[in-house]
C-alpha cells in the first residue's frame, strides 16, 4: 500500500504479508482498515505504521472493509459476513454469518 503526498511525491508505504484486492476504508481518526489474500486484517496509522493486525484465517479479497459506528467493522471473507467490534487494547469480539 502506498499513500502519496498532494504534490505526488510518496508519503510513506506500508507492505502486507500478500496481495492487496480491495479498497481500504478511512475511520474518523484517519486510520485506515484494509485485508490481504492471506487472511489479514490491518488497521494503519495515518503515518503508515501499523496500529494493529488480526489473522481471521480466511481470504480477504473483493470485498472492503465498512466502518460502522461504535468502533465496528464489517467485512466478507469467502462468502462469510463477519462483525468484528473492536474493543480496548485491540482485542475483537466477532460474529460470523453465512
């Protein structure tokens, strides 16, 4: 991932531990939520460093994250709805629906 500066020039990148198929989505703080092929789920500092990461197991692709309210976040792995919410010190609670 790769964000740019106004005048083009790169502002910081940010390496995944695979591909990338998906939009990021941007919370009201500026981080930013993205998943991988391999399973990940990133939450990314508006500086580019990572705030966090979880192994869901499954592939992550075709399909971006939404932010709900309430620090939730809602995501499709392999044809699965998934409803994590993001509780203190990054530990997650989540319901999964086929």
């Amino acid at each position: 991932m790769v964000a740019f500066n106004p005048d083009g020039t790169v502002k910081w990148t940010f390496k995944t531990k695979y591909w990338l198929n998906s939009s990021p989505s941007i919370d009201g703080n500026g981080v930013i939520y993205i998943g991988d092929e391999s399973g990940y789920l990133y939450a990314i500092n508006p500086d580019g460093t990572l705030k966090w990461e979880l192994d869901l197991k499954k592939k992550i692709y075709y399909s971006s994250v939404a932010i709900g309210s309430n620090n939730t976040i809602l995501l499709v792995q392999e044809e699965i709805f998934m409803h994590l919410k993001i509780a203190e010190h990054h530990h997650f609670l989540h319901h999964q629906k086929k």
